[in-house]
C-alpha cells in the first residue's frame, strides 16, 4: 500500500476571498475617485479600463502604469470639427461639396491626404490645404433677400428649375440661404457663410420671429384666428402660441399676418390647412426686428453690420 504524502496548502493570496477561516477575506478597496486612480474593472490580468469620452477623441496621458484618456479643456473640445465641418465653418462650400471634395482626395492635412469627412482637426493647430493651397476662413458675408415665388433655395435643381442662386451670380463668394422658403412662397431670405449666425436664427429654442403676410382661401373666423394663436395640434406636434392679425376680409379671402417663432416645415401652410383653409399667397416680410422694407422682387443688399449685430441677439432662450 502506498503511502501518501500530505502537502501543504501555498497560502491566500492577500486579497483573494477563500472562505476559509483564518484566511484573508478582504476585498482590494477601489481606488479613490478624488484622486484620479484609475479605477480596476474585470478585465483579464486585472488592467485598468479607460473610461471612453464623449465627442471628440482625446490625448492619453500616463498616470502611473495605466493610460487614462483625459478630457479636452472646453475651450480645447470646441475647436475640433470633422473635415467636412471645418470648410463650411469657414465658409468655403457646404457640407455636401466639401464631402465631396474629401471624397475625391483635393483636402490634405498636415501635407497628408485625408479622404475620410469624419476626420477631427484641430482648427488651431493642424494645417488644411484644398488643392495644395492653405484654406482660410472667407471674409463673413450676410445678405438678405427678397425671394421671388418659383425659386428653390438649394444650391442646384435635377429638374433644372430656377434657384436663388441665379439671383445671386454676381457674388463671388459661397453662402448659404438661413433656413427656406418653399417654391411658392416668396419675401425676406437671409444668406450667409456664417454658420453660427444661421444657427442662432433657425434654431426654434433661440424664438426667432418670423412674420408672414397671408392669403386665405376662405373666410376664417375669429375662432379660428384663435385657434392660431393658441396652437394648432399638426402630425408633428402642437404649434406654439402665435401672434395673429386680421389684416382685411375681402368678399372670399381673408387676408393675415400671422407671427411664428419655430422652423417646421411648410408650418405656416399646415397651420392653415387644419382649419379647412389653403394658402394662396405667403410672404414672409420680417426676421426678428429686421423687415423686407424696399427691396425689391428679386433684389439683394448687404446688411449693415448693426443690422447684424441686432439679429445675433435677435430672440430669447427659454
């Protein structure tokens, strides 16, 4: 009979639970938040895990053993845009063209060939070309408008109809129109290469007015002119409160003006097509305090820079 040998147990780990008396049972305590350890995760080999940031990628920096991705400062994270964002924000060409540009290869960055839209820059610090030249914020640019019915606001038509943009052929720079007017409605545009200022004027949390002249096709009542004030519920939602005036009543039509402080599409139109009514004419006659006055159908001018200046802080946050 062989006789068998007793070995000894190697002991725990410290740190290891064995559920055995007499034996360590405590568990590694996790390293403080304050400090800026990383925190352990269940990995394989019991490395840190880098927490993924949001929005742009970020620099690694060593702490330690372990990499940890840092944060941008804010100042920092504002500058980084994708390729196709950086030419717009500049007002060079839309984002459609600059996609295409990329996409053909004419966008280097730091001497290097980028093909990929969705690159970040650094609009500091790396070095953009467009056709082995640098490319260079264009000189801000802001126009208004006065839209005839029958043009498109896009920049071209596959079926060849007219578009702003045949209005504005002596203009040697890119723009862009601030939000749109549909085919048949006509008045106030605004156009610009300033994406932040389109921004602030389209953006429905920011309340910018919008006024239109309108044509009824039937005689609304005055409870239905309340009901536009109050809001009209549309497949996308209730509009908001709107101020309305009857401007005059002929034998048929009901002519209004009628002020809006959101963007949806065709809004003015729905509005009235809850009520049983379409519109025959649509004019939009002033953006925030800025009105169409004397324009001309078909014409454009500069604004003045005070003209400017009121429509950026055109508008309240709410």
């Amino acid at each position: 009979m062989k006789k068998r040998w007793r070995t000894e147990r190697p002991p725990a780990k410290p740190g290891k639970a064995t559920g055995k008396p007499g034996q360590d049972t405590a568990k590694p305590k996790r390293a403080d938040v304050r400090s800026g350890a990383p925190r352990q995760d269940r990995t394989r080999g019991g490395q840190a895990k880098p927490y993924p940031s949001k929005g742009a990628p970020a620099e690694r920096a060593q702490t330690g053993r372990t990499a940890i991705r840092q944060t941008p400062p804010a100042d920092q994270e504002r500058r980084l845009k994708t390729l196709d964002r950086v030419l717009s924000k500049l007002g060079v060409c839309s984002r459609t063209e600059s996609r295409e540009w990329i996409e053909q290869g004419r966008l280097e960055v730091n001497g290097r060939i980028v093909r990929d839209p969705e690159q970040w820059v650094d609009m500091d610090r790396d070095r953009v070309a467009l056709d082995g030249k640098p490319v260079r914020a264009e000189q801000k640019t802001y126009l208004m408008l006065n839209k005839p019915k029958g043009y498109l606001t896009s920049y071209t038509d596959p079926e060849g109809r007219k578009t702003i943009y045949d209005l504005l052929k002596s203009l040697d720079q890119w723009v862009f129109p601030v939000g749109r007017l549909d085919l048949d409605t006509s008045g106030l545009l605004l156009v610009t290469n300033d994406s932040e200022f389109a921004e602030h004027i389209t953006s429905p949390e920011n309340h910018v007015a919008k006024t239109y002249l309108v044509k009824s096709s039937i005689l609304l009542s005055d409870e239905q002119l309340r009901q536009l004030r109050d809001g009209i519920e549309l497949k996308d939602g209730l509009t908001r409160p709107a101020q309305v005036r009857r401007v005059r009543d002929s034998e048929k039509y009901t002519f209004l003006e009628i002020t809006i402080t959101e963007g949806r599409n065709r809004q003015v139109r729905r509005m009235l097509e809850a009520l049983g009514a379409v519109v025959l004419k649509l004019v939009r006659v002033s953006i925030g305090p800025l009105r169409i006055g004397t324009l001309q159908m078909g014409q454009w001018r500069p604004l003045t820079p005070d003209e400017v200046r009121v429509l950026r802080h055109a508008g309240a946050k709410h």
